[in-house]
C-alpha cells in the first residue's frame, strides 16, 4: 500500500500510533533508556515516529516484514524483565504496540501480537490501579484535619488482624497544648520518629500518657486506636459527634478544662470550611487545656507581631507570636522551620510542601483555602509594633507610616 494523500498519511499514523504517555515520551526528544542503542530497526522506528517521517517509516515498515514479528517480541521481553520499572515497561509495551500495529496495516499479519500486548498493558494497568487504591484507601481517615493514619508498620499489624491506628490530633489538641508532645516526645514532622507498641510500652512516645492512669492503657483496648477503615472511625471525622461528657470527665481527670456550656448552641465552633475554630474555643474559654505532663513547668508567651509584605495582589499578612507561642515553644518553629533574624524565603508554593507555616497549616490547624484569614492587613498600612519580614519574597519596604 503506498502512501497517496495526506488521507493515507493520517490513517498510517492512527494505525501505529501509541498510547499518550508513549508519545509525550516521544515527542519529549530523549531516547528512553530501554532502547536498545545498537538495534537499528528499533531506533529508526522511534525516529521515525518522533519526527512524523510517514514515508520513512512506510519504507522502513515494508522492507523488514520479515523481522517484525521478533522485533516485536524482543520488545515484550524486554519490557516483563523483572528488574524493569513500571514507566519503563509501559514505554515498551507501547513500543511494541505501535510496531505490531504498523505490522498488521502493511503486511495484513500480526493480529494475536495486538491482541497479546494489549492484555499486557491492561494487566499493568490493573495492578497500578490495585497499588494506588492500596495507597489511598486511607485518605477518607484523614481528610478530616488533624487525623493522622499511622500505617509505617501495616505489615506487622495485618499480621494481627488490626488496621492502621488513627491518631486524632484535634481531640488530643481539646485536653493538651501542642508543647506536652512537641518537641520533646514527638518532633514536629510527621514520620520523623518511629513508632512502636515496644517504644510505648516502655512509656516512651504515647505511652507517657497511655499507660493505664493518665489513659487508658496502650496494652489493652485496642480497637480504640485501631479504626482506620471501620465505620467506628465516623466519631473521629465529625465534631457533631463527640461525645461532650466523656470530654469533660477526661479533662477533669488530668487538670484541663471542657466548657461547651459557653457556647449559645453548645456545638464546636467551625469555619466555613467545616474545620474547628480554636481561637474561638480560647475566646470563649470553653477550653483551657494542660500545659505539660510536668506539674513545675513554667512557660513564656512571645506577645508580638510580624509583618510579612505581601507581593501579591492579597494583603498583607500578620503573624501574631501571642497566639502561637501560647499553644507550642519557640524551639519548635526556631530556628529550624524560620530563622530569626526574619530573612526566610516564604512562598506559598513551599508552605504547601509542608514547609514554614505549612508544618501546622494544612495539617492540623486551617488550611491554605482560607486565604483572607491571614491575608487581612491593607497593604502600606503600619501595623503598630510590628517586626518587618525582608524574605525573598517580600518587598523590603517599610509601611506608611
């Protein structure tokens, strides 16, 4: 068949032509390492295709008939060796695809190759699909903010029977300030210290308060932690379920305190965004959680206020000291998440990595979305006694005074 038109040459290449992540490959310019560098065949083909040469590609097509076939095949090996990666198999599946293709439109041969790499991709597909389902299936858990899925040792619980453990940041944060376990027991980054039921039986990480006095015991109860994908979770991801009298018998049990009476409607106060509101907790003192586990401890409350000048067409940002340092110590913020000397190069786009204020924001207290709740100063206004922020990200200009 030769190629007569610009009709012909379109139904070449929608004949041949590969899946989308082949072709963004493809089109990219770079030869994927698979590619074997000495089969020429197999880099003409990709050449061929890379730069849309339908008449080479025709040529070439015709004139090696007789080695398509175990191109093809060699292409399928290549692709199900063991120590192949995912994007490099589907490179070559695809590969292959759009070779058996070619095959079957010049030389009417080659139908049960389609058919077999087909059945390949759509089986690597399918696991792909089943490992990413396996990664997500906890993120119903944790979409309610501040609950934490803890699943590093899953294998060892599946062993048991028991799903990941569900840690509720936002109930704990109702009895204790973040300073009880920040920095000392649990370093403020998720994941950075390992979790074992060994550690907590020794009283170590949760086991300083789960030790069967201050709460209940790591060793017994079980199912209390252990509701990651039950329906008993449901309690965990809606604060019109919490349970108000249990709340305050705890609170009452350790030196805390749990006022929902001071509320009108004596439900937890929420944002618009449906996360709770803490500083209207504080406000209200329907709370008035405990400082440390140690009865001495004494802390001090940084009263005074940043001004970080926005760059964008949003205002300018405040950050009140007073408000932060009441809940957490200075160390947990200084100087590893922000130097001192006010010279931190802040963005948005590093925040929502989990950096500067992203190490808290997104995770257990209020998201990102809330734009106005920190972008509310009138850009060029003083705001009195505050610091000035001169990060990267900002200009380096004082505000009218």
């Amino acid at each position: 068949m030769e190629l007569n038109s610009k009709t012909d040459e379109r139904k070449l290449y929608s004949s041949i032509k590969p899946s989308i992540a082949l072709a963004l490959i493809l089109l990219s310019g770079v030869m994927h390492p698979c590619i074997a560098e000495d089969n020429y065949f197999r880099n003409e083909f990709i050449n061929n295709y890379k730069s849309f040469d339908f008449r080479s590609q025709e040529k070439l097509l015709k004139e090696n008939g007789g080695i398509i076939p175990g191109e093809v095949r060699r292409l399928i090996e290549d692709a199900m060796k063991d120590e192949v990666t995912l994007g490099q198999r589907m490179y070559l599946l695809d590969a292959a695809n759009a070779m058996a293709s070619g095959y079957v439109y010049y030389h009417n041969d080659g139908e049960e190759l389609i058919k077999e790499i087909e059945k390949l991709i759509q089986h690597e597909l399918d696991k792909e699909k089943e490992r990413n389902d396996e990664l997500t299936k906890w993120n119903k858990d944790e979409m309610f903010l501040g609950n934490f899925v803890m699943k590093e040792n899953i294998i060892e619980m599946e062993k048991q029977g028991l799903p990941p453990v569900i840690y509720p940041h936002w109930i704990h944060r109702i009895w204790y300030e973040c300073r009880v376990c920040h920095d000392e027991m649990f370093p403020m980054q998720r994941w950075h210290k390992e979790i074992t039921h060994k550690k907590i039986e020794e009283g170590k990480l949760c086991g300083a308060c789960h030790n069967g006095k201050i709460a209940f015991g790591a060793d017994k109860k079980c199912d209390n932690c252990h509701l990651a994908g039950k329906p008993e979770s449901a309690r965990l991801q809606n604060v019109n379920k919490l349970d108000h009298e249990n709340i305050k018998q705890v609170a009452n049990r350790i030196g805390a305190e749990w006022n929902i009476e001071n509320l009108p409607d004596k439900h937890m106060p929420v944002d618009k965004y449906g996360f709770i509101d803490w500083l209207v907790l504080q406000k209200e003192e329907v709370i008035k959680p405990v400082h440390s586990l140690d009865k001495e401890f004494e802390f001090d409350v940084r009263d005074n206020n940043v001004l970080f000048v926005s760059k964008s067409k949003l205002k300018d940002v405040v950050f009140n000291h007073k408000i932060h340092s009441t809940w957490i110590e200075c160390s947990s913020c200084h100087p590893q998440v922000f130097r001192e000397d006010l010279n931190n190069d802040v963005k948005m786009v590093r925040m929502s990595k989990g950096k500067y204020c992203g190490r808290c924001h997104g995770k257990v207290s209020f998201t990102f979305s809330d734009c106005l709740r920190c972008h509310n100063q009138v850009k060029g206004q003083e705001f009195k006694g505050a610091l000035l922020h001169v990060g990267k990200d900002h200009d380096v200009v004082k505000p009218q005074r």
